[in-house]
C-alpha cells in the first residue's frame, strides 16, 4: 500500500526565528544543536534546512533579526527625546529592559553571541562589524543632533564619544550577564551619560 505525503507543516518564519533567537542567546551558538532549534522553533531538522538553510544561517537570519527589531526601537528612543541625557539614559535603560527580560539576565544578544563566534566564522565577524558600526553611526548623529541644537559641547570629538558611548552599551550586556545586579548597571549608565552628555 502507498503512503500517502502528508502536505508540509505550516510555520511562521518569524516565530520560528524569534524562538531560535532564544536558544542561541541562552546557549551561544557552538553551544546549541540542530536538535535544540528543532525542539524550540516546532519543525524537524530537514524543515529547519529547507526553510534557513544550515546552523550558521538560521544563526545569522536570528541575528539580523534581533538587530533589526533593537535598532530601530534605539533609533526612535534616542531621536524622540529632545534631551540627549535624557535620550542616552532611555537608551540604556529600554537596553537593559531588554538584557533583563527573560528568568535569567542574558545580556544583548549580539554582544553575548557573536563577539565568540568572531573569530572563527568570517560571516558572523561581518555581521557583527556591520551592527557595530551601525550603533556608533546612530549614536554620532545623535550627538551631531545636540551639537547642532547647541545642548552639546561643539569642541567634542563626535566619533570618539560616540564609540564611548556605545562601549558602555555592550558593558551593560556583558556586565549583566555575568550577574551583575541592576541597580549597579543603571547607576553605572548614570554617570556615564553625566560625565560624556
């Protein structure tokens, strides 16, 4: 008797990709299995291939994901508030909102992830320059914004500052992964925001 095909489960891409974003953020990349995105993202290991492709893409579509979404929430938070302090300090505090989210603090996804992988994959290494200097170019137009509004010293060196800025961030994440209480965290972006904006 001839089996007959059953027709192909139906999946939300995004939703399956905003489950693997979980795996890979808690595990790491090395860390997680093709069995692991499977269980969390509801399809099975040929699906998984034929939807993403390989490990490493379902990875990189997880990352680009993630990215897109906290990038453009940055962008209107720092450029909505007319304060740059205030912006920059919204601008961390929506950042460890995020760090903070799940049982356990995981710190960014993209920092946590991505900077280990650097090393050894060259597409991730790509990806991770490509956010990186996406984050600073946000920041530096920010600043650019205040010097133009006269709220930020003119004699300021935007890039450097904007680059320290942005340091901070991706301290947060670490910081707050490795265990590091909140109340530290936001008293740390503080002063930061006080001594640069």
């Amino acid at each position: 008797m001839i089996k007959k095909r059953g027709r192909p489960q139906k999946y939300n891409s995004d939703e399956a990709l905003d489950k693997a974003i979980l795996v890979f953020w808690s595990k790491g990349f090395t860390a997680t299995s093709l069995d692991d995105l499977a269980n969390a993202m509801n399809m099975n290991r040929p699906s998984i291939y034929n939807a993403f492709g390989d490990k490493e893409s379902v990875y990189r579509q997880a990352f680009s994901r993630f990215f897109t979404q906290l990038g453009s929430q940055s962008t209107l938070i720092l450029f909505d508030e007319p304060d740059i302090k205030r912006a920059m300090k919204l601008f961390y505090n929506t950042a460890l909102d995020t760090y903070f989210s799940g049982d356990q603090a995981l710190g960014c996804f993209v920092t946590c992830t991505a900077t280990v992988e650097a090393a050894t994959h060259s597409e991730i290494r790509k990806d991770l320059n490509v956010a990186i200097n996406s984050i600073d170019v946000v920041i530096e137009k920010r600043l650019l914004r205040a010097q133009q509004e006269g709220n930020w010293p003119r004699d300021r060196d935007l890039k450097t500052v904007a680059k320290l800025l942005h340091a901070t961030l991706q301290s947060l994440a670490v910081r707050a992964r490795s265990g590091e209480a909140r109340g530290s965290l936001d008293a740390m972006y503080t002063g930061v925001v006080d001594m640069l904006c």
